[in-house]
C-alpha cells in the first residue's frame, strides 16, 4: 500500500528553487534512503513532507489524502513526524520530558519506547543539554516516535557522530526497521544508506537522479548521479 505519494513537488527558498518537480512514492513498511551532496534539496524536501517548509506546486498525498495547506501540527496528527537536523531537543528540559511532551496515544509509549530502546533508561533524569550527540539523536528519534507516527522522517542520521554514536543510532533504525516503521532518511554515509534501506533516491540540484532498489546498486551509478558525472578510473 502507499503511503506517500509526492508528485511534481517544487519547493523554494525565496528566489532559490531548491526542490524541483520531485515525485516519487513511499511504501507502507519501507524504507527508504534520501542521498545527495549538500544543498542538493534533501533536508527541504523532508521538511516540506511535513510542513515545516510550504510548496511551492505540486502534490503531497498521505495516505491518499491530499496535505495542500495543512500545517505541520495537523500532519503529526495525522501520523507523520520529522526528526530534523541538529536534532531540535529541549536543551534544559530532561529526557523524560523530551520524551513526553510530544506523547500522544498510541502503541509507543515511554516505556514502550524505553523497552525498544533501552540505552535511554538510565538518561531519563539527565537534560538534553548535557547529552552526547548520539544521546541527543537517539533521544530525537525516540521524541518522535511518542506521536505515533506511520511516517517516520530522519534528517541526517549521522551527521557528526562518532562512529560508535552512529552505530548505536543505526541500532535503533533496525529495530524500528524490524518493527515494520515507515521510514525516509537523509544520510551522507553510502555504505549506511545502502545497508538499510530497501531503495535509495538520490537528488542532485533539487531533482530526482536516481531511484533504485539497495540491492545490487553499485557506486559508480551512485557517483554518477550524485555528482552528474561518471567516475573516470
């Protein structure tokens, strides 16, 4: 089933177009990696998904149901969440609170979300402030999953952790993963991307280069469509 359908979306920075005419579909239970150099469109493109960043055409459907207009609070609601870049947290409030602000009925539930995640039990009482990066994503990604979410959307996974924080967090996404969440990540790590998305979609200049299953993908297809050029030997 589909859960996502982007079609012709465009998207803007003032005079910039930063996404241009992108269209693709989501899967129920897939997962999906957003690649592309910086300043590529992958960061507008999630945020305008969750209507953090208005449209500028095109088409946002979400479970068949048109989103045109709909603010990004009526979104959460709806069951799609972001987890943005710099991951956003409440810098003085603690993990517990972090967590329970954006509590809504649903499966997860603190302690669900502790019980699948269990290396942010004992951080609960600790404010977001003072956690490790790869404290603070995971912390993010759970904050999101309080909303209950069928969408799940990851902006830069790994940005700036250490290898053992980015192992740690890729250790959530697997489970999340085996759990059957939707999911559309941006990571900058190739190797990441393809270990645990089912399709990968790469964007050069706000347009679409490449879609194509993980499975057998080789770098040269990569590297040509992230950089727009084919890899001399």
């Amino acid at each position: 089933m589909t859960l996502l359908r982007v079609t012709g979306l465009h998207a803007r920075h003032g005079l910039l177009a930063a996404v241009r005419g992108v269209s693709f579909d989501v899967d129920e239970g897939e997962v999906v990696a957003l690649i592309g150099a910086n300043g590529a469109g992958k960061t507008t493109l999630l945020r305008t998904i969750a209507g953090a960043h208005p449209a500028a055409g095109g088409v946002i459907a979400y479970a068949g149901k048109d989103l045109e207009g709909l603010p990004a609070h009526r979104r959460v609601a709806l069951g799609i969440a972001l987890v943005p870049e710099g991951r956003r947290l409440f810098p003085e409030l603690t993990v517990r609170e972090n967590l329970t602000v954006a509590g809504r009925p649903g499966r997860w539930q603190l302690e669900t979300v502790l019980d699948a995640f269990p290396r942010l039990r004992p951080l609960l009482d600790r404010p977001a402030a003072k956690l490790s990066g790869g404290q603070q994503q995971a912390t993010a990604i759970a904050r999101s999953l309080m909303t209950n979410p069928r969408l799940l959307l990851v902006d830069e996974v790994s940005l700036g952790l250490s290898p053992q924080a980015v192992d740690e967090v890729y250790d959530m996404i697997a489970t999340l993963r085996g759990l059957g969440t939707t999911l559309v990540l941006v990571e900058q790590d190739l190797g990441r991307a393809l270990a645990v998305a089912g399709r990968v979609i790469c964007l050069l200049e706000g347009r679409i280069t490449l879609e194509a299953p993980a499975a057998g993908l080789t770098r040269d297809r990569v590297v040509q469509a992230y950089f727009g050029f084919a890899r001399t030997p």
